[in-house]
C-alpha cells in the first residue's frame, strides 16, 4: 500500500543563501484553482520580491502537477521544487517560493539546490498529514460476542472508535478503504450467523 501526504496547515519557512532570502510557503489544496489562487496570494503579498516560483500537485495519487520558474533561468526552480514535493509521497500541496535577491548570482546548480532545499526545509519542519481514506461501520452485537468482535477487528488492520452498552453493545468502527474488503467479507458472514447486525456504513 503506496500512501500520500500533505500538510494539515500552512507553513513557511524562511532561508538565506548567499545574501538571497528564500521563503518557502506550502499550502493544502485539493484542486488546480486552489493552487493557483493560492499561487496569486502569495505573489500579491510578496510582489516586489524577485520571483515566486511555484509548484502544484492534486489528485488522489499524485496524477495532475506542474510548476513555474517564474523568471529564474528555465529548470532551475519549479522543478527542483516539484521533485522536493515527489521526494516525499505528495499530493494536494502547493508550494511556492518567494525570492529577494542579495545581489550574489547562485549560478544554475546553485539556483536548483536553492529552490529544492526551500521546499525540503518546509517540508521538514513538521510531521506530514497521511492521506487516508476510511470507511465506518456502526454494529450492535450481544455482550457475549463483543469482546471476540473487538479482537478480530483489531487484527484487521481496523479500529473500535467507540463502544456503547446498553441493552446490546454497539461498536462504530473504522477501516482503512484499502482494507476494507476483508473486513466487511467477515462483518457480512457474522451477520448471517446472526452474531451481529450492521446498523449502517459510509466512506
């Protein structure tokens, strides 16, 4: 199973290599329009920095991406920022990079290492967000067969949010949407046994 990240706030992080300031903003998205209103905030708010370099990637696996020099020599800055994001499983993210020049040329290597290492320090100031899809499953069952229920969930790759007793026991459950299948095989057979009743699911 291949996850995917992103961040579950917005960050920047600020750098300065050779007199240059590199700030590096990432922000959650799930769409191009996100990104690229996103991508015009940032600019509005830094429009006498040099350039605002960006890079987007969105869609559930990472399929939909592009990035912009945005003035810096072609290559050398959306890119390296677009393979920083790719390092680390990401999608749903836009990451620009605001640049006030200092007056000492990077050179091409130098403007690549710069614009990469922008993006990796943002990304290294906290934990990423794994982006997960779950599916829930409210269930009632006799006390008799709860804690046998609770065991077998447990070492299905799912987990008991919440357990309620009254007259039966109801458990709502959450699983991985990659492992659902085995779960709900299991959840449907105890049901025609009559072990448990499954109140209702959603994704």
């Amino acid at each position: 199973m291949e996850y995917f990240f992103s961040v579950n706030k917005d960050r920047h992080v600020e750098i300065k290599i050779k007199r240059s300031t590199f700030i590096a903003h990432l922000h959650y998205t799930e769409s191009m329009q996100d990104a690229k209103q996103f991508i015009s905030q940032i600019s509005a708010e830094h429009k006498t920095a040099n350039h605002n370099c960006w890079a987007y990637i969105v869609g559930e696996k990472g399929q939909t991406f592009h990035s912009s020099d945005a003035g810096e020599p072609s290559g050398t800055a959306g890119q390296p920022m677009l393979n920083a994001l790719k390092r680390h499983n990401m999608t749903n993210v836009v990451a620009v990079v605001t640049r006030y020049f200092g007056g000492v040329k990077l050179g091409i290597r130098g403007l690549i290492e710069a614009y990469g290492q922008s993006v990796e320090s943002a990304i290294q100031e906290s934990t990423l967000k794994k982006l997960v899809k779950y599916k829930n499953y409210q269930i009632t069952t006799g006390y008799d067969f709860a804690e046998i229920l609770k065991h077998k969930v447990n070492n299905m790759n799912a987990e008991v949010l919440n357990i309620e007793y009254t007259a039966d026991v109801t458990l709502q459950i959450r699983v991985e949407a990659y492992f659902k299948d085995e779960l709900e095989k299991y959840l449907i057979e105890m049901e025609k046994a009559g072990r448990l009743k499954i109140l209702g699911c959603d994704e």
